[in-house]
C-alpha cells in the first residue's frame, strides 16, 4: 500500500520556498532592470539639450544605472543557484502503533493490538526456516510398483501460465492406473518429479523428468534409494480448507498455534529468456529463494458460524512490520512522529473487498491469507517478497529489497456487522 508518509522537515525542504522567492522575483527585477535602461536611453536621447552643458554628470549617471543593473543580475543568479550549495541532512520519520490509544479495552476489544511481539517466523529469505508446507503432498513409488505399471502412470496433464510461471496441473487420471490407486486427483498442482523443479517447466518437460526418473529407478539396485520415485504435489483446495478450519474458542483461550502455508512461487531462476535460453533484451539474470505465505492464528474468536470468503466487505486493523527487522511501516492506527496521517482522520481500520480489491491498493497477501477468518479473531500473515515490494523494496518507508512482511490482522466487522455470526 503505497502512500506518501510525511516526514520532518529538512534544509532541502527549507530551500524550496527560498527558490520560489527568487523566482517569483526574476520578473520584477527584469521589470527594474528595463526601466533604468529605458531611462537611460531617455538621458541619451535628449537632443534638444545643449551638448556643452553637464555632458560629464550625463555620462556618470549613466555609468551608476548600468552598474547598479549589472549587480542586480549578480544577486539575481547567485541567490538562484545559491540552494543547491545548501548542505542537506536525510529526513527521518519514527512510525508508531496507537491502536491501544483509540480503543476501550472493554468496549473495543476487537480494535486493540493484542498479539504478541515479532515472531523468529520467515521464509527462507530472511535465513530463518519456514514452517512446513501444509499443502504439499509427495508419494514414494517403488520398483515394483514401477514394473507392473501398464501404459505409465495414468495421469493427463494440462498446463496454466501467467507471464513466464508455469502451473502443470493434473487434468484427469485414468481409471484402474497406478495414479488412481496412490490417491492422486485431478486439480493437483505437479511441483517437482525426484527432485527436478515441475514449477519452472511445462507438460512436456515434466513428462521427461518422468520418464528419466522411471528409468533411473528401473536400472538401480532393488532396495536402494534409487531405486524409487518421488512424486509431489500440491493441492490448492488444501491451503484453504485449513484456513477455514482454524479453530473457535470459546473461551478466555489465547493464540492456538494453528498454522498453514503454501509457496506461491518456487526457488531458482526468474530470468525472461527467449526460446535458445538466453536473457531476453533489456532482461537480467536473477534468482529467487522460495516464496512461501505463512497463516497462523493469534487470537480464535469466540463464537464463528460465518466465515470470510470472496466478495465479503472486511473492517480490519492491522498493523504491518518488517519481518527481518521489526519496523512499522504500516497500520490502521499508525502516528508518524506523533502526527497523525493526512486523511485518515483518526481511523483504525480499513475496509476492502475480499478477493476483489483493485490492484495494487492493498497487499495480494491479504486475498490469501484472509480466507475463512472469523469476527473477533487475530491471524499473523507472513508475506514473501513475491507478493510484497519485491527486489527493489521502499526504502523510504524502511522496506529493504527482497523483504518478507508481516502483517498482523484483527476481522473487526464482516459485511457491516461488528458481532459474531
């Protein structure tokens, strides 16, 4: 959510006005410098006035207006250019969370920041593990399986792309396969074949992974750990049916630990190549670590039967931090130097449409990892890179490149109703 925060006031900032004044005084300067060259041309040009009388104080006076012009254009140029020399000092601003401050702990319980300090929780980005992804699931196919399968493993498979991301997805498995009896459904996401990426290629290549890895498998020794195959998958309706399975307590119960995560984007290259697998014009070669989304559960609410799903009006607030170094950058409540935020007046929560906010007015993450929360109930989002502000991050509002954040988020209302339902 980029916004244009305020900060303190520097010289450059002081110099601005200095330079309008300048400038706005240019013409009248001009003005007074074409009068006394009007004048000038006026003492010049009296030709009825006899040559012999005060020829010298003509000429002097002469000399004094153009003299006077000459060092009204010197301060003129000088007190232009004269900012640019002022020594500057980098303008800093401290963001606060003052949600506690607006809200009654009896009455506005839902409204307070009630979850606990930054948590040791990242993606790989940062250099701290991730949890594991609770939407992932990977089967074990041994050699024997493999030699009695009849006409391979009895999955057609389809591809999804957006830009240069590849999705190969499982279309349809036959029936009486050795698919269908390890379990494997129509829907499922391919992510990797023995190790080999299926996230970075399409249906084709995952079909080569497979058939080298058949082979491998057939040709290595009976019991070793080549002599099996690994396929994984990813079940995308898996990520939200936990999300909207997280528990309800009903009583006086803090953070349950509940947790689910799901990589959005895999690890590798992201460089735009052409067809012969050289950088496309204008591209350069890049790499990114795994981008996982990570959902826990702070705060359960107290009572739950109607959940947030798609086209849902949510009040929300929030506060978001730097994962890897704990710096606000964002809330519903949040002061700058002890100044509130210029149209805002004083509101400490949000409201937007699930699953249907324009683009680039709220973070992606939200759409992900807001699915199925309750009224009253508090989850912590861990954001990756990919669906943040990427490699080149805001410096400005403390967000380093290829930053993780984290946003804790409270459902304060659903649909314009504040309790439970």
């Amino acid at each position: 959510m980029e916004r244009g925060w305020g900060c303190g006031m520097t010289q450059t900032a002081m110099a601005i006005p200095m330079v309008l004044l300048i400038y706005c005084s240019l013409p009248v300067a001009f003005a007074f410098s074409r009068t006394i060259s009007t004048q000038r041309c006026h003492y010049e040009s009296r030709s009825l006035r006899p040559a012999s009388l005060d020829d010298g104080a003509d000429h002097r006076a002469g000399q004094q207006l153009k003299t006077r012009r000459h060092a009204i254009q010197r301060i003129v140029a000088v007190g232009a250019f004269a900012p640019l020399f002022v020594p500057t000092t980098a303008a800093t601003a401290v963001m606060t969370d003052e949600t506690a401050s607006f809200a009654s702990a009896f009455t506005d319980s839902t409204y307070r920041q009630n979850s606990p300090p930054p948590a040791s929780l990242a993606s790989s980005q940062g250099g701290i593990t991730a949890p594991p992804l609770s939407d992932e699931i990977a089967f074990a196919i041994g050699k024997s399986d493999l030699q009695n399968m009849r006409g391979g493993l009895g999955l057609e498979l389809g591809e999804a792309s957006f830009r240069t991301n590849f999705r190969v997805v499982v279309r349809s498995v036959a029936p009486n396969s050795l698919a269908e009896s390890l379990g494997i459904r129509p829907g499922w996401v391919v992510v990797s074949v023995n190790g080999a990426d299926g996230e970075r290629t399409n249906a084709s290549g995952v079909a080569i992974y497979f058939n080298r890895a058949v082979e491998a498998a057939l040709a290595a020794r009976d019991g070793s750990a080549e002599a099996v195959l690994t396929l994984t998958f990813r079940d995308p309706a898996k990520f939200r049916s936990e999300l909207e399975s997280f528990p309800i307590d009903g009583g006086e119960g803090g953070g349950t630990g509940a947790t689910a995560a799901t990589r959005v984007a895999p690890a590798g290259d992201i460089t735009q190549r052409d067809g012969n697998g050289s950088p496309k014009p204008g591209a350069y070669v890049s790499e990114q670590s795994d981008q996982v989304v990570t959902v826990s559960q702070l705060i359960p609410p107290k009572l739950c039967r109607r959940r947030a799903t798609t086209d849902d009006l949510l009040e929300i607030s929030y506060l978001g931090q730097v994962l890897e170094t704990g710096a606000i950058f964002d809330g519903s409540a949040v002061k700058i130097n002890g100044e509130a935020i210029p149209g805002r007046g004083n509101d400490i929560s949000v409201f937007f449409v699930l699953g249907k906010q324009p683009f680039g007015q709220f973070p992606p993450g939200w759409d992900v990892g807001l699915e199925g929360m309750c009224v009253g109930e508090r989850r912590r989002l861990i954001i990756p890179p990919v669906l943040a502000y990427g490699s080149t991050g805001v410096p400005r509002r403390g967000i380093p490149p290829n930053a993780s954040l984290q946003y804790d988020v409270t459902l304060v209302s659903l649909n314009g109703l504040a309790t439970p339902q």
